[in-house]
C-alpha cells in the first residue's frame, strides 16, 4: 500500500493548475515528490483524502490506449480486425516480412547502376 501521507495536501493544493482541453481532460501539476512515488510503483496508484479514494492514477501509455478507445471509429476497427482475423483473412507476420524482403531484393536487383 502507498504511503500518500508524506506528501503534504498544501503544496499539492498549492501546485495546481488546471487547463481544459476539447475532451475535457484536466492537467493539475502535482509536487515532485508525489510525481516520483506515482512513477516509481509502475502501476495504479489510488490517491485518497482522509482515507477515503478520490482519484486514480494510470501509466500515460495506458492512459492515452485507454482515450483511443473511447473513440467509436477506433474500436470499429479494432471490431473489423477481428472479424478479419476470426475468418482466416491473416497470416504469420514472418511470412509478410519475408515477402517484402524478397520483393526489396528484386527492386534493388532492377535499378541500373551509376
């Protein structure tokens, strides 16, 4: 469990600054202290007040998946992907990496020498 005690609420409270972007995401600046102890576990963080959760932390990476699909075009596809997959329409990876060397080879092979 973290420790979120050691990081006083003022100069938490004292950092913020907030700006709204179109999807309605919030930026606060948080104290260096609580940034490294949220980077560090690697993992979700729970912030409470007073022993009681208000907030949850998330790797970026993570994050900006999880914004990408809440996008209706986005999981569509991801939806027709795996139809595709499902009825057979894939192949190994190695097999479509092999066919574009071979074809790299025969264009290299074409190009008249200067």
């Amino acid at each position: 469990m973290l420790d979120l005690q050691t990081v006083e609420t003022k100069s938490v409270a004292q950092a913020i600054t907030k700006t709204r972007s179109r999807s309605m995401i919030t930026r606060i600046t948080i104290t260096k202290p609580l940034a490294e102890q949220i980077r560090r576990t690697k993992g979700y963080v729970v912030l409470e007040r007073d022993g009681v959760p208000v907030a949850g932390t998330m790797d970026i990476d993570e994050f900006e998946d999880y914004l990408e699909l809440q996008d209706p075009k986005v999981r569509e596809q991801i939806r027709k992907s795996n139809d595709e997959y499902l009825a057979g329409k894939s192949r190994p990876a190695e097999e479509l990496l092999q066919e574009l060397r071979d074809a790299e080879r025969k264009s290299t092979k074409r190009r008249p020498r200067k």
